[in-house]
C-alpha cells in the first residue's frame, strides 16, 4: 500500500468511528478513536508548553465584529475543559449531536464564509463517557479555503497529535436516520460529494469503484435539528438563545400553524431539561418568517409581507412578559392568542 493510499484508509477510517460513535449515542468513542487514529507526529515540548509554533497561534479572527479575542491555544486545552469553559469562550457547544450553546455565532460564521470573508470559530463536541470525552475543533476560513485542526492521540502509544487538513468547501446537508433528521456540516474538496454516499463508502463491505470525490473529507459534526415528535409540520427556523435572561440558552421554534384559509404561525421556547417553556399562536396577514438579530443581537423573528417595491420588513423582538412570550415591534405587541 503507497503512503497516500495508506493515509486515505485511515483517514476513512478515523472518519467512521465518528459516525459509528454517533448512532451509538457517543458511547464508547475514546476507546474507538485510540483504536483506528493513525500515529503522526508527536508534538515537542516547546509546543505543549507554549502553543507558539506554526500550527498554531493565540489570538484568531474574530466570528463577530468585536477586537479579536485572545485565545488559548488548543495545546493547553486537550485535558480537563469543560463545556462551561468553551461556552465562556464563545465556542460552539455540542453534547453528542444537541446543539446547547452558539448557534448564533455558527450563523454568523457560516455568513460570513458565504461571503467570502476569512474567520475562524471553534467547535467544542462532548460525550457522555465516564471520563467526559471531547474534541475541541478549530475551523479558519483565509477566503480561499478551510482549515481544520484538532488534537487527537494516537492508538498504540497515547501521544498527542496535532492534526490538520485543508479543504475547499464546507457543505452543509439534511440526513434522516429513523425519524431523526440532523444537518451535517462536511468539510470537502468537491460539492457534489454526498453524506450519504459518503457513508455507504464507509461501511459497505464490498469493495467500491475509487471516486475521488472521497478522498479528501471531514465531517465536522451533526447537528439535531429534529423538532420535538409529533409537534410542529412545517418550520421556519430553529434558533439557540436565552429568551428570559436566566441564563441558560433555550431552543426556539419558529413553525407555520395547523390552519386552512388563515395564515397562523406559533412560536415555541423549549429549556434544555424542564421542556417547553413558552408558545403562543398569531394569525396575521401572510408573511415570508425567519428568524434574524437586531442591531444589538437580541433575536428577532423578522416577517416580510407583499413583495417587490411595495415590501415591508418587519423586526418583532422576542420578549417575556406576564409568564409568557410577546413579539414587539416599536412598543406595539403582535396580537396573538392567550401567552
């Protein structure tokens, strides 16, 4: 087997464990990983200690229009960091495939990308194992391509790895399993490369004919994306974010009404443990619904009624009052039914 032939089956390889991990519910995945991850440099000392060699840097670009932040760099964060820590650190956080914290910055990442413009975000993914398994990921965008590094270790001796690729393209795709339906966020050289394809190259086991399209691919992560069972039909948007200012990010819902000859739409607020916190149903005149930020970040569900010169936008801020949740536009509340 070449090197090159040789670094792609492993690279495959590692890849599946991923995904095998997944559909398990994560369990497992630091034993998967030692077991398949190809041995690569270790890294000096100098670089553990410090996190100043090329591969990495401590401060990065900012997702936002803030000064950049100073970052500590991924050397000193392979070990004992917690999802509380990344949150205040503005990275992306995911338990298993549930989004808890930063879908927001990760919109504004994927934007930004869109528009050709450089930036970088991190992604921290943890697993419920005994010994609270995670993977801290480093995504840059320069404006020509992506970059993805981690740590990882390798699986006969233990050591530290920085590992790192290149590509092209950051995908994004829908992939039901069941009645489960995630996004999937794939790094890839060629977009025509499918998920599903990707993963029946993984597990099959008869050989497939070669198809470049394969050979350079990461996925990133999957996201949730499932609605709660049996709830809502049709939906306009799933946003992360703390409605009440308690704190905790909730995930909110924003779907189209079970009505005929009415034009409704309701709005759902779920807490992370305790359930569906806040709903309420508003029938107005036919709107185009999405959810969008102010000016000052706060979200908003944005509804744009009639089209070309005669459009109009409308920004309703998502408020709590009296136990329940109001939309406002200029001090006026959109009138909905009982909060």
């Amino acid at each position: 087997m070449t090197e090159h032939s040789e670094k792609t089956e492993n690279r495959k390889r590692r890849d599946l464990i991923f995904l095998l991990a997944g559909l398990v519910l994560g369990l497992g995945i630091a034993g998967f990983l030692t077991l398949v991850l190809p041995k690569k440099q270790a890294d000096p000392p100098a670089q553990e200690t410090t996190g100043t060699g090329p591969e990495e840097s401590t401060t990065v670009s900012p997702v936002t229009s803030a000064p950049a932040p100073v970052r500590r760099p991924l050397a000193e964060l392979r070990e004992n960091y917690t999802p509380e820590q990344a949150e205040r650190d503005d990275c992306v956080v995911l338990d298993g495939f549930d989004l808890l914290h930063g879908q927001l910055l990760w919109n504004e990442f994927l934007q930004q990308t869109r528009a050709g413009e450089p930036a970088v975000i991190r992604v921290y993914q943890g697993w419920r194992t005994p010994e609270n398994d995670y993977t801290l990921f480093e995504l840059e965008y320069t404006g020509a391509e992506y970059e993805l590094t981690f740590y990882g270790r390798t699986g006969d001796t233990h050591e530290w790895f920085l590992s790192t690729g290149r590509y092209r393209y950051l995908k994004e795709e829908t992939f039901t399993l069941y009645e489960n339906t995630d996004l999937v966020y794939m790094l890839t050289d060629d977009m025509t490369a499918e998920y599903e394809e990707y993963i029946a190259r993984m597990v099959s086991s008869i050989p497939l004919s070669p198809d470049p399209r394969y050979d350079n691919i990461a996925v990133l992560f999957r996201q949730n994306n499932s609605v709660p069972p049996g709830q809502y039909t049709s939906v306009y948007g799933i946003e992360t974010y703390d409605v009440d200012g308690d704190g905790t990010e909730e995930r909110c819902y924003l779907c189209r009404g079970r009505t005929s000859g009415l034009f409704t739409f309701f709005l759902s607020i779920y807490g992370r443990k305790d359930g569906l916190r806040y709903t309420r149903t508003y029938c107005t005149d036919f709107m185009e619904l999405s959810f969008a930020r102010a000016e000052d970040g706060k979200l908003c569900v944005q509804g744009v009624t009639g089209q070309g010169d005669s459009a109009q936008t409308h920004l309703y801020r998502i408020v709590t009052r009296d136990g329940g949740i109001e939309l406002e536009e200029n001090g006026e509340y959109l009138k909905g039914d009982k909060p």
